[in-house]
C-alpha cells in the first residue's frame, strides 16, 4: 500500500508540473499508472487528500542541495555566492518537485494546514538555514542564525526564478551583493567597494 501511495504522489507531481494544476484529477492519475478508473480515490479520497499526499512526498525529499556543498573557512562573499549559485543548479535537477510546490502553494492559500506543510518544508529548509548560519558566521555577519532565515528567503526567491523560468539574472552578483550589505551593516559602515570586500586592495586614482 506504502508503495502504491508512493506512485500516486509521484504521479501527481509529474502532472501538476507538466499539464498544471487543473490536470490533477483521479482520473488522470488512473491514466498515468494505467490503473482502472477509481483506484485512485481508494487511497484519496478527495482532492484535499490527495494534495495532502503529494505534499507528504514532497516534504521526504530530505536531500539538500545546497546544505551538500563544502564550505572553505576563509569564505568570501564571492565565494558564498559560487556556492549558492551551484546549489540551484543541482536542486534544479528535481524541476518538477519544485514546479509542482509553487502550484500547491497557489491552489492551498485557503488551506492553512497544507500550505504552511508546503511553505516550511521542516526537514530541507532547517537543514540549510544551517548551513547558512555557517555561511553567515565565517563572513562575521552578526546574528547570523536570524540573518539566515532572510538569506534562506533570498535563496527561494531565485529558486522560484527559475523555476517560472523568468528572464534571467546575474545570481552570484545578486547574492554577493546582499551578503557585503549584511557585512558592512555588521561592520556599522557602507559597503565597500566589492573588490576591497573581497580582500583586494583598491587601485588608488591619479589625479
């Protein structure tokens, strides 16, 4: 039964990411796993519980991507932001999970219960909110266990980015930028020029 369960939700993932979220039906399901007409409804019942289903599966995903990456301790922001930019490429290599979540997230905004499920995502999301209190520590951001929590958001913004596949942009610039920002606040100072951030020295001007 576990394993029949397991198929429908990811058959429902494949749908909702491929035909959107009016094609998630127990019907359609049937047809993806050749299954006679009502076998579906015997494990969900109604539409609810098989979003719920779906959501179950897609919260055990409990590899993460960018928590994987290895962290040198003379991090810079530059070098944060390879990291960052690395982790969506691999995450992205599981598109389908990630459009299907954006459309629950939608189709749930009435559904409190299932969309915070869908919104926090316990095991992945804690896992790499350490990962940027890390990150955050070795650049000596202050309280970066409260600053990785707006960092993680940042991080999903460009996640959803591509997954929408929206025009495209510069990531690493876009999170290198925000993290000197999180710096020279720490520091009670402007940001620096990104080069001196990076521990280069500035060229000095000619008069």
């Amino acid at each position: 039964m576990a394993d029949r369960r397991a198929q429908i939700a990811e058959a429902g993932i494949r749908i909702l990411a491929t035909r959107g979220a009016r094609a998630l039906t127990h019907l359609n399901i049937d047809r993806e796993l050749e299954l006679a007409p009502g076998s579906t409804s015997y494990y969900a019942r109604s539409r609810r519980d098989l979003i719920s289903l779906i959501i179950d599966r897609l919260a055990n995903r409990v590899t993460d991507d960018l928590a994987a990456q290895t962290i040198p301790q003379d991090l810079t922001p530059q070098a944060a932001a390879s990291i960052v930019v690395a982790g969506l490429e691999t995450t992205m290599r599981r598109a389908e999970d990630h459009r299907a979540r954006l459309l629950l997230l939608l189709e749930c905004r009435s559904d409190p219960e299932l969309h915070a499920a869908l919104s926090t995502r316990p095991t992945v999301r804690a896992t790499f909110i350490d990962t940027a209190t890390v990150m955050l520590r070795l650049l000596g951001v202050s309280q970066p266990s409260t600053n990785a929590h707006d960092f993680a958001g940042l991080v999903d913004g460009l996640l959803m980015q591509r997954v929408i596949r929206a025009a495209p942009v510069n990531e690493e610039a876009i999170v290198a930028a925000y993290l000197r920002g999180l710096m020279a606040k720490s520091a009670h100072r402007p940001p620096n020029n990104p080069n001196q951030a990076e521990g280069s020295s500035a060229t000095p001007s000619r008069s």
